[in-house]
C-alpha cells in the first residue's frame, strides 16, 4: 500500500512548481496582452468547463494565478495558459511557458496531464466499445441506429413522464429540492422495458460528449451479473482497469477524484439483501475481496461516497435493495410512447418500405401494437415480422395474432434466466401458469406470499422473471403482494396452463377448459382475453413449440373440447329470413337512432377474434359449421376488425351466410397518413398492374371482398344492411363478383349507395364468371342506376330471382325492366316488387311480361302473385 502512496508524496512540490511558473509568466505580460488572455481564457472550455467571467474580469495576475489551479488544477493549467497565450497572440511569452516547464517538470508526462490526454483516449475507447449492442438473437446492432428513446418518469413527479433526450438524462443528476447535488439514480421498471439499453445509452452518449461533459470525466459500465459470478478476488481498481484500452491507465489519479466519476451499475436486483454476519463493507479501492463485497460498498457509498452512481432495477423489489442503496433518486422507465414505436420499427427494419408495412399490420391490431411499448415485445414483434417478409409471407396473415408473439415472449425470457435445470423450469411454470389461472378466474391480480408458498415459487425463476414485489405499508407489518408484470401476461398463462396441466400433473384448473368457457358472454367478458390465447395456443404450430419450448407434451383433448363448444354457439339461434321483408318495414332513418344507442359487446364478433387467433384453416371451417350465419350489428369495425372477418370468411365452409346490420366502417387510411399511403400505393403498384388500376386507397371491405374470391371460402350469402358504405366497395365488390364462386346470394339494403357505385356493381354481375343467382336491392332514388342496372339483367348469367322491394321504380325504369324481362336470354324467375308504388301503365307493362314469360314470378300487391301453372307444365306432368 504505501508503494501507491509515493506519487501522491512527490505531486505537492511539482503543483508548487507549476504555480510559480504561471505566476512568473502572467507577470511577464503587459496590461493589453493581460487583457487579452482574459478574454481568450473566457472562451477556453476544458472538459466542458471554463471560468466564468464574472470572475475573470478586473483579475490581476495573482487572481489568475489562482483561478487556473482551482479550476484546472496545477499541472493541467499550466497547459490551459500556454494554450491561451497562444490563441491571445502572445506566442513569444507561450514558448516561454513550455521551455521553463520543461526544465522544471521535465519532458515526462505529469500525473494530471496524463488523467486528461487519457480521458480523451478512454472516450474514444468507449465509443469504439459501446457503438454496437448485442440483441437476443446475438445480432450486432449500432446503438445509434437502433436506441429509440423512452418515457421515463422521475419522483416527485412519477406522474408526467418525459422522452429520454439529453436533457432528461442529463436531469437524472441534478439537484434535488434541498440543492443538493444527487448521486445515486435508480433506473428502475419491468422486464424488457429497456432499462438496460438506456444505461448503454448514458455510457454511449458521455463518451460522444452530450451528458455530463463538465461533471464527469471518466464513466464505467459494470454488469452486476457478470461482476457476482466472477471467480476469485478483485478490487475496483482491477474492475476499472478492466474498463480500459490498456493496463498503464492513471487508475489512482482517477480515484483521487472520484467526485468526477460515474459508475453503472446494470441490474443490481442481482444482489441479495445484506446478511447480518455479512463482513464489513470495503472502503479502500485497491483491496482484493468479492465481488459482491466490493458491489454492496458502491452501493451503500462506503466506497467512493462522492462517486455517481446510476443503477438499473426491476421494479419488482425495491425494498430487498432498500438496505444497499443510499438515499437514491428513482426513475421510472415506462416504455415506448406511440410516436416512438413507430421510430423503432423504421430503426429496426432500416427500409422504409418494409418498415411501414410492418408497422401498418401491427398497428391495426390494436392489443398486439399496446403491448408493443415494451421494447423487448416490440423486437419480438420486428424479429418475427422480419422473419416473414424474408420468407415472402403475407403479414396480414401471419403477423396478427398475439399468442405467438406471447409465446415467444415467454419462451424468450426463460430462455434468458440462468438455470442448470430444465425440468425444474418446466414445473416452476406450470405452477406459474396455475397461479395466473385462479387469479383470471377469480378476478384476482394480486397474490399474497403464501399463494407463492403454497405452489413453492418463492425464490423461483420464474418469480424473479414475470412477478413483481409491491410493498404496502400495513397496520402491524408491511404487506407484500406480488402481481404479474403485465395484466396481459397473467391472461396468456392462465390459457398456457390448460394445454401445460393436460398431462395431470399438477392438477388442472378447477372446472377445467368449461370454468373459462361457459356461462353468460357478457359475464364473462373480462375473459375474453384469455379465452383468445386458448385459442391461439391450440394452432397446430403453437401446440409444437409449446412442445419444444417447455418440454411438455400437449393432447388433443382440449382442441376437441373448445372445437365442440364453438360448435354448439349455433344451436337455438334462428336464422334469418332470406327474403329480406324485415328491411322494408324498417323506417328510413333508423340509422341515427341505432347509433345512439352505441356500441355493445358483439359476441359473434368476438367468437370470430377467437377463431382468427388459432390461424389454422381446418380447425375455423370446422368450427363455423355450427354458425351457417353470422350475423354483426352495430358493430363500429376497426379495420382490426375487418381483417378478422375476413379471415374467418375465408375458411367459412359451403352454405354459410354473412349479415353485417348498421355497421360503420373504419376509413381505409386516415387523412394525416394520406401522402404516405399515397407512397405506399404507388411503391406496390408498380410490380402490379392490376394494382394500378384500381384508384387508392381501396374500400374498408376490400380485405373481405378479397377473401371472398378465396378458392376454399364457402360464403353463399352475404348481407349489408344500413352500413352507410362508400362508393368504393361497390368497385371492390364488383371486382369480387367476378371471382367469388360460391356467393349466390347478395342483399344490398338503405346503404347510401352513389349512381356511379350501383352502375360499378352491375357491371360486376354482368360479368360472365358471376355466380349470383338472387340479388336482393332496397335504396331509395337512384332512377338512372336503377334503369342501367336492369338493362343488364339478361347478361347475368346465372340471375334467376331479383328483389327490389321498397325501391323507387320511375316509368322509364319499369319500361326498360318489362323490355329486358321479354328479351330470350333473360333467365330471371322471380321478380319482387313488395311495397313499390307502380302507375297503371307499369302495372300493365309488367301483365304484358307475365302473359308473355309465363315462367316468371313477380311479386306485387296489384298483381296476382299465386299465378296458375303453365298448361304446358300440366300436360307434361
């Protein structure tokens, strides 16, 4: 020890020395050159510091004498005045300075000067170190390319969270309410939130010099993990050492002012609570011990107490730390905001093209993209989406559904938790996933120690993984309870322990997969979420990475079982009449009052939500053949909604009916995104020409129009009743008629259709693939569309009945109906005129067909509507 000791001896005559040099010189200057080497001391910042002029001004020599030394120390100001002659044009006086130094220091570096041209050297080393990070995939990333930046939330004021720019890092170590200097800061938040990004950050951008420029001079980032696994002794001027480009690093002299210091401490949860017979703390720097010894001293200031120290936590357990911290300044690390996920995704993908189509298909899922201010969810997310568009997958069909990015989420920090046995993982979760089960079903989010006890998960991985501590000041004791890190995450756990528990061991839910599933839906909408991962869980894919990921094997029991209940929705509900007679009877503007009456929980909707969630095609068809009609009303669709839907349409099997009543459709791309979608078009048109065609952005129906041509889609029915839709789905709809061969009925109801949308649509049926055989239309108006639409009757090959109930048919429009219902190729069979008002002359129009196309019906008040058999049917019977 006293070895170290002899610089520290020999620096007090050199700093005499130094101080004699600048006295002799400044007196050498005369009173104008004085002057100017103030005002060029004024502008020289060294490490970010200079000294101010209210101080400067009216300083004679021996003031400045002694303002350089405090400010810059001996040695180092010795270089400062040089520097500044210099800069004042007094070159001749600055050679001076440096020819009489070198005579009485010598030509060796002095200690501080070395700690300054090392600072700069370490800088750079820590730029060059620190400019990549490794994700969990192993991949190197820059920090600068890929950090986003955070929300994070200081005390007092935990409620105003502030994006971490500069100057909220540069906060962290300010002056608390009593002006005192902090210095200790607590990162602290829950797993995955970026906490340890964010300290890399810190480190990073200190050495590029944007924080803490003029406070610290030297920066460490020790990883507490690495640091209480290390084999052997250590002291912290070894683990400083360590830190450095090269062993002749001035450690001393760094720790001679640890003031100017800063140490981060990345995940101190690490450390466990101070044992009684726990030895002293460490309070010399050089002394070789633990290095759990030399992390608890940091921690409680017995070791450099002036140093800065910013330490990253979970908040899972502030109090097990509360006794090693000292007096710390927390933040709360809140994630991404909205406008930041969106930053990420083009940080991540680095293409703007696949960062917009990505973040588009998250976005509209609306629980997926809330999850995704977790940093880590959020690169889950990017990394699978990657994934897909490197294997040319459709994102709108693989990029939705939440169980699997859960799944990998889970399988991802397992992963990442330092265990040697596996199988006791695979038990601690299915314990995990039990407790989560009776928390959902009982309504329950926090759980108290003994629930933890009674599933023996105190202590366990998977605890210190997924559940946080809260510590409640109770009347005799602190009450600790402990709750999941995420509501989201106890309900995708408690659907993982209905597959994990299928083996019997422990034992399953109580009431089983029925407990979740049965009962009233509007009861047991909070639910619903969980019931969706059930779903997802039982995707074939999903069921053999369970397998893969946790070791465990999964049956088909409960496949089966939810595949029957889904099945059993259908039973006892009535369909509806394909006639449509209920539309004409509804009042014209029931649309407002419906609106009024707001929005409900839909539950064929969400039984859809479910279905879409397994993304397995057989497993949906099956199921659907217990609901031959879905039938949505009021239903506000987000296009989250309508990718659903459409999924769903898809795999719908032969003879199923789709009703959509007083819905309102989302906009296909909101106004402030419309130059962007613009690009976005244009950037897929041009591999496309069909794309081109069409003009963009396409209806709200497109994706279900677009599932209807789906080969394997069995919808024979499809209904839009009061949706107010745009003239834009008659174009995408008459695009589907072409191609939808199993559609054979379609109804169009009181849904503000255009002159130009109905003339769109009849140009769709009249196309020689349609398959629609009854055509079902109730709109007011439209005289011009009307007549253009019943022109084309005898070019719909396939037409045999035509509903215009409730229509307004002018004479013009009846004369050209009566013409084209006598033309030979016409095929109709049935005409419905229910509830139209018809003048004399149409009424004798239409008899003239009758008697001229006996083989037609038609439907009318003022018309015989049960018409004798043809006396050539008779005589063939």
């Amino acid at each position: 020890m006293g070895a170290r000791q002899n610089p520290c001896c020999s620096m007090e005559p050199r700093a005499t020395a130094a101080r004699e040099l600048l006295l002799g010189v400044l007196e050498d200057l005369s009173q104008e050159q004085l002057k100017r080497f103030r005002h060029k001391l004024r502008d020289e910042r060294v490490d970010g510091r200079s000294i101010p002029w209210g101080r400067l001004e009216g300083a004679d020599t021996l003031d400045l004498v002694k303002l350089l030394v405090h400010f810059y120390g001996p040695e180092r100001a010795l270089y400062v005045a040089q520097k500044t002659l210099k800069r004042a044009d007094v070159r001749d006086v600055a050679a001076q300075l440096k020819e009489r130094r070198l005579q009485s220091l010598g030509p060796s570096s002095p200690a501080l000067l070395s700690v300054s041209e090392y600072k700069k050297k370490y800088r750079e080393h820590v730029l060059r170190q620190h400019a990549k990070v490794k994700e969990r995939d192993a991949r190197s990333v820059k920090i600068n390319k890929r950090f986003t930046k955070l929300l994070i939330a200081e005390e007092p004021e935990a409620e105003r969270a502030r994006r971490s720019d500069t100057h909220t890092f540069n906060r962290l170590f300010g002056r608390d309410e009593d002006g005192e200097r902090r210095l200790t800061v607590a990162l602290q938040g829950p797993a995955g939130i970026g906490k340890t990004m964010a300290a890399r950050k810190i480190l990073y951008d200190w050495a590029a010099g944007k924080l803490y420029h003029s406070q610290v001079d030297f920066a460490f980032f020790l990883s507490c993990r690495e640091l209480l696994e290390r084999p052997g002794m250590c002291s912290l001027a070894d683990l400083i050492l360590d830190q450095c480009p090269d062993r002749k690093a001035p450690v001393q002299q760094m720790l001679e002012q640890s003031g100017r210091l800063l140490f981060i401490l990345d995940g101190v949860d690490e450390m466990l609570a101070p044992e009684p017979g726990e030895a002293m703390p460490c309070t010399d720097p050089h002394e070789a011990t633990s290095g759990a010894r030399v992390l608890g001293s940091l921690l409680s200031k017995e070791l450099l107490p002036t140093a800065r120290l910013l330490v990253t936590r979970r908040a899972a357990a502030p109090g097990r730390l509360q006794a090693r911290l000292c007096s710390p300044q927390c933040a709360e690390v809140c994630g991404f905001s909205d406008k930041d996920r969106k930053k990420y995704f083009y940080k991540f993908f680095q293409d703007e093209w696949k960062a917009e189509h990505a973040y588009r298909s998250v976005k509209e899922n609306e629980m997926l993209f809330s999850l995704c201010f977790v940093p880590a969810v959020c690169w889950i997310v990017c990394t699978v989406l990657r994934q897909q568009l490197q294997r040319g997958q459709d994102l709108w069909r693989t990029s939705k559904t939440t169980t699997s990015v859960y799944l990998l989420f889970v399988a991802s920090v397992l992963r990442s938790a330092p265990t040697a046995d596996g199988a006791q993982l695979q038990r601690e979760l299915r314990k995990l996933c039990r407790l989560a089960c009776d928390g959902v079903l009982g309504g329950r989010a926090r759980f108290s120690e003994e629930d933890l006890e009674r599933l023996q998960l105190c202590g366990s991985k998977v605890q210190m993984q997924f559940l946080s501590k809260k510590e409640m000041p109770g009347v005799l004791e602190t009450e600790v309870t402990y709750q999941f890190i995420d509501q989201s995450f106890q309900e995708f756990l408690a659907a993982l322990s209905y597959l994990l528990e299928d083996q019997g061991a422990p034992r399953a839910p109580a009431g089983g997969v029925e407990a979740l599933l049965q009962g009233d839906p509007e009861l047991r909408s909070h639910l619903k979420l969980t019931t969706r991962f059930l779903f997802g869980l039982l995707n074939a894919e999903r069921m053999c990475e369970i397998e893969r990921h946790f070791g465990c094997t999964v049956s088909e029991r409960v496949k089966q079982h939810v595949l029957r209940w889904v099945q059993d929705q259908g039973q006892g509900r009535p369909r509806a009449a394909p006639e449509g007679t209920e539309e004409i009877l509804a009042p014209q503007g029931t649309e407002e009052s419906e609106e009024e009456e707001g929005e409900e929980l839909n539950y064929p909707l969400e039984l859809l939500y479910c279905l879409y969630e397994t993304q397995e095609d057989t497993f949906v068809h099956q199921a659907l053949r217990g609901l031959p009609e879905l039938v949505l009303e009021r239903v506000h669709f987000t296009r989250m909604d309508l990718a659903v839907l459409s999924y769903c349409v898809r795999c719908c099997p032969e003879g199923q009916a789709l009703r959509l009543v007083s819905c309102r459709l989302a906009a296909a791309q909101e106004k402030k995104k419309k130059s962007l979608m613009k690009r976005l078009q244009g950037s897929l048109g041009g591999s496309s020409s069909r794309a081109t065609t069409r003009k963009p952005p396409g209806s709200p129906l497109r994706p279900l129009c677009e599932a209807m041509t789906d080969k394997q889609c069995g919808l024979n029915s499809l209904t839009l009743s009061h949706c107010k839709l745009p003239d834009s789905v008659c174009r995408d709809l008459s695009e589907a008629l072409r191609e939808a061969l199993a559609l054979a009925e379609l109804g169009l109801f009181h849904n503000g259709l255009s002159e130009a949308g109905l003339r769109l649509l009849s140009e769709g049926l009249a196309s020689p693939q349609c398959r629609v055989q009854t055509l079902r239309v109730q709109q007011p108006g439209l005289q011009e569309a009307l007549q253009y639409m019943v022109g084309k009757l005898q070019q719909i090959p396939a037409l045999t009945t035509l509903d215009l109930s409730g229509c307004q048919l002018s004479g013009p429009t009846v004369t050209c109906l009566c013409t084209t219902l006598k033309c030979p190729g016409c095929r109709l069979q049935t005409l419905r005129l229910t509830s139209v008002e018809l003048s004399e002359q149409s009424l004798q129009e239409l008899r003239a067909v009758e008697t001229a196309n006996p083989r037609l019906l038609i439907t009318h008040s003022a018309l015989d509507v049960h018409p004798k058999p043809p006396k050539v049917f008779i005589s063939a019977l």
